[in-house]
C-alpha cells in the first residue's frame, strides 16, 4: 500500500492505494472533483524528495504527498 497525504486547504483525510506510480493516482484523484481541482497546481512529493515523474516506481509503504500552492506574508 502507498500512503498519500493531502497538506493544507486540500482538506481531505490519507488515502492508501495500490497503485505503481502517480499517473494510476492521477486517474483515481481525477475522478473526485474536490482533489480534481489541485492536480494541475500542486507539488508531488514522494518519500519527502519533491518529483515531477508521473512514472516514477512506487513501492510498499511509500507515502505520496500533494502540496497545494501557499501564500504568505
């Protein structure tokens, strides 16, 4: 199982799936429309190493992580 956290104002509880890479967990997180919304604008992070490769291997008790856009002062 992988873990995918969602940090911030994404507001939605950990997910584990089975999936191998993030393109399976783009089409799962495609087909809710709250998450559908912060794929095009969030980081990825897989292990805590920030990534950009839909296809990088995902293994057992790897922990993804969606890092939405912040704004500070």
């Amino acid at each position: 199982m992988v873990r995918i956290e969602f940090l911030g104002p994404i507001g939605k509880e950990p997910l584990d799936l089975n999936i191998s890479n993030l393109s399976e967990l783009s089409e799962i997180l495609k087909k809710d429309d709250s998450l559908s919304i912060w794929l095009k604008n969030s980081a990825c992070a897989i292990n805590d190493v920030l990534t950009n490769d839909k296809n990088a291997p995902l293994n057992d008790g790897d922990k993804v992580t969606m890092l939405p856009p912040v704004c500070g002062g």
